[in-house]
C-alpha cells in the first residue's frame, strides 16, 4: 500500500472513529496521539486537546498558589510600606487583608499605584478605596467550570478558601490557561512524576509544592511543619523575599537553590546536603 493510500486510509479511520463518538476519553487521547504519531496533527496541538480533555478533571487545589507563597498587603500599611513589596515581588495583584489573616478585603493593582510616582500625591492615596473586588470559591471548584467564571466575571484573580473558611491559596486565570496549553518549558524542566527526584551525583530535584512531612520521610530530617506546609513555603520564608532562579540559600544541612521561578511562585529546586 502507497504512503498516500494509507494516510487515506488512517484518516477514513479517524473520521469514522470521532463520528461514531469513541467510549471513553482515554479512547479519544489514544486516537489522537496515534494521529499525531502519523502527523496529522502536531505535538502542540495534540498538547492542548490533551489539556483542554483533562482540565475538567481537576480541582483548584491541585493548581492554586499556596497561602505560603503568596504576597499579601496589609490595609493599614502606609504607601511607603508597601511599595518596596510591590516593586520586589514583581506581581500586578495583591490580595489585601484586614485585622485577620482570613479577611480579604479586596484585590490591589500594581497599575492603581502608579499616581505615587508623583511625590505630592502619596498623602492622598487611600488603600482602601483602590481595591478591585475579588472571587472566593472552594479548593474542590472544578477548573473548567473555573475558567467559564473567569471569563463571565472579566476576573483575574479568585482567592481559595478551605472547608473551614480560612484562606489557603489563590488562583489565576493564568494558572488555569497553563493547564490547557502547558508550561513554557526550559533546561531546567523535567518529566518525572514525583515530587522528588534523586541525579544520583548527591543532588535531588524537589518540586515546591512538596509536602513537608513527604521531604522529611524522604530524607530523614525534620524541617519545621508548624508555619508551612510545602517545602516552597519554608524556602520562601527562609529568604525573606520571593526569590528568583540561580538564588540559594542553607536550610539545617541543606542547600536549596532554585531552578525554577516566575513572578509568582517557585516552582522547583536543586536540593543537595552541605558537607562538613
């Protein structure tokens, strides 16, 4: 059979496989990259079907900026306060809180501050009345019905809450987006599924939403679990600031250094034990 023939053939396949409506998704995901395997359609594409099929299977939890690594404002905090913040942490949202750590008044823009690059206008400017109004939804929030609310809202930015009302992360319409088309990939990205990945040359990737009990088990040590949750959370707080890649710093006898960081969160470190 001719090249030509064949690819005819397969496409009479895909065509009455997608008409007759396949069983089941995975039947679908199997289809299409079997399709992609023949170049019908490139890995691109396929990735973002692939997305796109699956990204109604997940929840908000799986995907949120954990409380941890996330920059809150305080609104009794003075402009000369809060802007060294602002400008370090390099993000356009804040979630502004109250006299509770849980009390989310609203959502500040970077873009609202800019009428203090005027020296004179920094005794007029009121936090409080530059706040955008936010979306509160639960952790368990499925993320295609997410997105539909995002769009509909002209929203950006949703803070979690728990099952007990406390505030445990915050998600963005990005963050969504991401699961659909993926992340844009580097040197330092990788495959493997779990949290923490041993090189064997004395070094460990470790992925920041790691939980702390989990890095603990793994390498028999005793990071603190009293503030935070995630390995990124203990990190963070270790430097002080939201670092960014190729920054390290010494926690007990480890080195942390990131691998991986946006303007939002770290995603991933290098991990190794310090000699002594």
């Amino acid at each position: 059979m001719s090249d030509q023939a064949a690819q005819k053939s397969w496409l009479e396949r895909l065509s009455q496989a997608l008409a007759s409506e396949p069983s089941s998704r995975s039947e679908l995901i199997d289809l299409l990259r079997a399709s992609q395997e023949r170049e019908l359609i490139d890995v691109d594409a396929l990735k973002i079907i692939e997305g796109a099929l699956t990204v109604a299977d997940k929840q908000v939890r799986e995907i949120m900026i954990p409380r941890s690594q996330v920059v809150f404002i305080k609104a009794d905090q003075k402009p000369s306060e809060f802007l060294p913040v602002v400008i370090g942490s390099g993000h356009s949202r804040f979630p502004v809180i109250g006299e509770g750590e849980d009390e989310i008044l609203g959502i500040l823009l970077a873009k609202d501050l800019l009428p203090l690059a005027l020296n004179d206008k920094e005794s007029e400017f009121q936090l409080k009345t530059s706040l955008r109004s936010h979306a509160s939804i639960p952790e368990s929030k499925r993320l295609d019905v997410l997105l539909q609310e995002f769009r509909a809202a002209r929203n950006h930015l949703a803070v979690v809450y728990d099952e007990y009302g406390g505030v445990s992360g915050i998600v963005t319409i990005e963050d969504v987006l991401e699961q659909i088309v993926g992340d844009i990939e580097d040197e330092y990205d990788f495959e493997e599924k779990g949290s923490i990945n041993d090189h064997n040359d004395g070094t460990y990737s470790v992925r920041a939403l790691t939980d702390i009990d989990d890095f603990n088990e793994y390498f028999d040590t005793s990071l603190s679990t009293e503030e935070f949750e995630t390995v990124g959370g203990v990190v963070t707080h270790a430097f002080g600031h939201l670092p960014s890649r190729g920054e390290e710093v010494q926690i007990d006898e480890f080195c942390f250094k990131v691998l991986n960081a946006d303007g939002r969160r770290v995603h991933l470190f290098k991990v190794f034990r310090i000699s002594e």
